[in-house]
C-alpha cells in the first residue's frame, strides 16, 4: 500500500519501472502491479532491519 501512495516519487528515480512490473491499461483505466519493486524494497528492508536489530 505505501508503494502506491508513493508510486510518483518511486517513479522518479526509476524504481517503478522494473521488468517485471505489471501494467494494465484500457480506456478509462490503468491497474499498476508493482510485484518486483515490491520484492526488492522488502528484500533491502529486511537487509537493514536484520543489521540494526
């Protein structure tokens, strides 16, 4: 959920963008699947969670 609300400042530096990120638009709509952006965010999360516990 963070990541959609913070969808256009991750797409500034590029991080929304990946392969592997879903993308589905029609007329009146656009669904945005972020699944490797969410993959790596978690993994670099859990990186520096596991350093500082």
């Amino acid at each position: 959920m963070a990541v959609g609300i913070l969808y256009p400042y991750i797409k500034k530096i590029s991080l929304g963008q990946l392969p592997g990120d879903l993308v589905f638009k029609s007329e009146n709509l656009t669904l945005f699947f972020p699944i490797v952006t969410c993959i790596i965010i978690s993994v670099v999360l859990t990186i520096l969670f596991n350093l500082f516990k």
